[in-house]
C-alpha cells in the first residue's frame, strides 16, 4: 500500500525525535540562537506563552498570589546558605566573575575589574526570595506571604532541545511563607492542582498528580509534587512541580518571626514552578505528522481566513467578503476572549499558504472563494480532523455555532490524548515483564518502549538506581490517588504497600 504522504518528514514513527524538530521548524515557534544551548522564540510561539501566561497569571491572583521581581544575579554565599540545594545546582550554574570589559593590546575586548564575590546567573531564585521574606516577615501578621515571579532563568545545560531543556528558558516561579507547617503544605497540594487544571483543562493534556520519591527530590525540598504526562513516544514529561521546603530555607535564610503569644519560630516555605517546556509539552501531546495541533483555548489565533486569488478584479468581493467575515468573528467570545481571527492575503499558492496554517496548528481554517460568496457559506477545516472531512456551512449557522466548534476540538484533544495515555498505562508485576516493556523491540529506533508500567516498589532507592543504569527508567511519581495495595517489589521481590509509575522520561 502506497505510504501517505506528509507534510512533516521524518513522521512520528520514523524519528519521533526529529519529528520534534521539524514540527518546531514547520510551524516557526523557535530555533536555535547564536549562543550556544540557547534559543529565540518567534513570535507564534511567544504568543503560545502569552497565552499559557495569561491563564496561568489569573489562576494564581485567584488564589490570592501577587506578582513581583527578584535579581537575576545571585551573591554565591546565598546558595551556600543550604547545603542541599547548592549540591542540587552547582554542577548546572553560570557565574559571573568580572563587572566590566575593557580594550586589550590587541583591540580585543577583556574582563577588567573582578568581582569581590562571584555572582550566580539565577537558576530558581529560593535563596535570593528568601534573603527578601527574611526582611519583610516580622510576625505572624506579615503571614502567609504569597509571590509570584515571571522570569527568565540559567541552567547550564549541555545536551539541549527546544523548549524541553535548554540553557535559558522562561518560566513562573511562586514562593510563599507561612505560620504553620499545615498551611505551607495546603499550598503546596494547592498549586499542584491549578497546575494539573490548568494542564487539562487548557492544554488538553492529561498528567497524572503524584509525590517525587526522595531521589528524585527539588534540592532542598521536604516533599516535592509533580504532574507527569505522557507523550505520544510514551516517554514521560514532569510539566510542572510543587514543593514543600518545610523550613530549612527559612532557617538559611533566617526568615523568623513572632507568633501570636511573642515567640519566635520559622517560618513555613514553599516554591513552584512551570515553564517554557509546557510548549514542548502541548507539541508531543497533540501534534501529528503534519505538524503542530494547538488547543483553542491557548491558540495565539483561533481561526484563518483563506481568500482563493486569482489575481484580478475578482479578487476584491472575496476580500471584502473575507473582511466582513473576520470583523463578525471577532465579536464572538470564546473561553472569556473575543475570538482570534487572521485573514491571509499573501500572494502564492493556495494550497501553500492551507499547509503553512496546518503545520502551524491554527484551530479552524476556512476557504473562501466566489461560489461561496454566491451562497453565503463557509468551507470549514478543522485542525483536529484531516483535509479530507472538510465541510461546507451557511455563514449565519457558522458565526452562531463557532464557538462551539472550538470547545468541540479543545475536548477531543483532550481524549484523544487520554485514551493514548491509558492504553499505554500497564499494571506489571514481574521483573522479566518489566524489562520487556522498557526494551525496545527494534534497537534501531530506541524510543519505541512500552509507556508507562504501574508497579509495586519497595521505597528503596537500589532498586531506583538499579532501573536507570540497566534501562535509563525512572520512578516518575507516587500517584496521589493510588489506594495502598500489599504487593511484592517488581524488582526486588521484596514486600511493597504501593505501586508507583516507572517511566522513560524527558
């Protein structure tokens, strides 16, 4: 049978990894900039974390947080301050030793005066913030203290890939302090629910809510929580974290303060987090051989209007057609804002300028030319289904029913990627199963595995070790809503009071 064609090549079968590549290229969300291990994020794709920000931006001022600024600089003693978490980053900083440049003998420009104590490019600012809350909490009135941070943070990577791990990416940090340690953890399971709503709800992507295992801990952290997800290589993505500090960075940073009988305590803390690798996420959960798939309720822009030209005077009732369409379609609402809409105008091919819309994920696309102009219709594609199941509609029914359209493709991403994820989610209790389920079948194209394997564990980290050295598998998370269950360790044999998710991961 004759292999359809593509309009991205290699397909997700064939090089799931640079299909990656290409969908990113395909779809002009970023690419790779003149410093090595970071990159440039064009504008579709900036307007992908706009969105993304925005959402996320009114779930946390809902929840009482307030935004702020920190320095991007970090003195080096402040990440000395906790032990942990300066073993955690060292090995991935990037440090500032000199505060100028001055003209050498050969013309070249050389560092000049150096710094009277090196200064950290901040890779996750708990040290700074927490220099800060030592100076604004004095009681427990100050408390909780709820901030948010917008920034742009240095993790000095050396193995890269667009938005999932590169040396500078953006992301939202929160840092919260509070009076009791139930409180600080209230938030912390608090947050990881707007990440997981957040997560469903707008990227349609599904993510399973767990506890990190102590190895695979923030720095610092008393417990860490995660959402993890599930690609379409079956690899997993950790999307977003929540972390319970307890009070070791309060008593680094000497955050104190009065209780309401006069004594001095900690303060509770906790940290959070997701980043630009949500776009790296929202591309290997929907994306498809022919490019990019982008939920509406994040789209930059929710509708493209296709003028078909020919070049002469015919071109004119089609562009005012196609003009008073878009104003029409601008003032319907959908999820809270009035709809996108672009109208391309661009000479070239038609069937070009469809393609360069699908490989950019747009929603709906519609065609229009003079036959429905003539009966004041629509040809309708959406982003969700293929070229083939394009379809004609009245004008007035469209306008009356496009939102509806929209939240129709929002919802079938959404199971569509849930029905992978569970098909691809195994029970697994024997040791010899296991290890055929991570060892891919073809050793030429090593990322085609089993998925996701729920397995009863020991709680010992050999058995962690043991799995990433043999099959680079790790424990992803500790389900939240996982009931106890008595069991043998799918490794060990030893007696277990759990299953856990074993995964490939990003």
């Amino acid at each position: 049978m004759k292999q359809a064609k593509t309009a991205i090549t290699p397909t997700r079968l064939e090089d799931y990894p640079e299909w990656y590549q290409q969908v990113i290229k395909a779809a002009d969300l970023a690419e790779h900039s003149p410093v090595r291990g970071c990159m440039v994020i064009k504008p579709w794709g900036y307007a992908l974390w706009e969105n993304i920000q925005r959402v996320l931006d009114k779930m946390f001022k809902d929840t009482g947080h307030k935004n702020a600024y920190f320095p991007l600089f970090i003195p080096k003693s402040f990440l000395e301050k906790e032990a942990q978490h300066v073993e955690g980053f060292a090995k991935e900083c990037a440090v500032v030793t000199h505060h100028r440049l001055q003209a050498g003998a050969d013309g070249k420009l050389v560092p000049a005066g150096e710094l009277e104590e090196p200064l950290v490019v901040r890779p996750t600012s708990e040290t700074i913030i927490g220099a800060m809350f030592a100076q604004w909490v004095q009681s427990y009135r100050d408390l909780p203290l709820l901030i948010n941070q917008w920034a742009n943070v240095v993790r000095w990577e050396m193995r890269t890939r667009l938005f999932l791990r590169t040396a500078e990416f953006l992301w939202q940090e929160g840092h919260t302090a509070h009076s009791t340690l139930e409180e600080a953890m209230e938030e912390t399971e608090k947050m990881l629910h707007v990440y997981s709503t957040f997560a469903q709800d707008y990227m349609a992507m599904p993510v399973i809510m767990g506890e990190k295992t102590e190895s695979e801990r923030f720095p610092g952290a008393e417990k860490t929580y995660c959402i993890e997800a599930m690609m379409q290589d079956r690899k997993a993505l950790q999307a977003g974290t929540s972390h319970f500090l307890g009070q070791n960075f309060s008593k680094a940073s000497e955050i104190k303060f009065l209780d309401s009988t006069g004594k001095e305590e900690y303060a509770w803390t906790t940290s959070w987090g997701v980043s630009t690798r949500l776009i790296g996420g929202l591309i290997m959960t929907h994306g498809d051989d022919d490019g990019l798939i982008v939920p509406p309720r994040l789209a930059p822009s929710h509708i493209v209007i296709l003028p078909i030209m020919h070049g002469d005077d015919s071109d004119t009732p089609v562009f005012d057609f196609c003009g008073e369409l878009a104003k029409e379609l601008k003032a319907v609402m959908y999820d809270g804002r009035p709809i996108e809409v672009e109208v391309d105008k661009r000479e070239g091919r038609g069937g070009d300028k469809v393609w360069s819309w699908i490989k950019k994920g747009i929603p709906i696309y519609l065609e229009i030319g003079k036959r429905d102009i003539e009966s004041d219709s629509v040809f309708v594609g959406r982003r969700d289904k293929s070229r083939k199941e394009r379809f004609g509609m009245p004008r007035g029914e469209f306008l009356s029913k496009v939102s509806e359209i929209l939240e129709d493709i929002q919802n079938n991403l959404f199971e569509r990627a849930k029905t992978f994820r569970d098909s691809n989610i195994k029970k697994i209790d024997t040791k010899e199963e296991f290890y055929k389920f991570f060892t891919p079948a073809n050793k030429d194209k090593p990322e085609v595995h089993g998925g996701f394997a729920l397995c009863h564990w020991n709680g010992k980290s050999g058995v962690e070790e043991q799995v990433k050295k043999d099959l680079n598998v790790t424990i992803r998370c500790i389900p939240l809503d996982g009931e106890p269950e008595s069991g043998k360790c799918v490794i060990s044999g030893e007696d277990s009071v759990r299953r856990v998710i074993f995964a490939k991961s990003y």
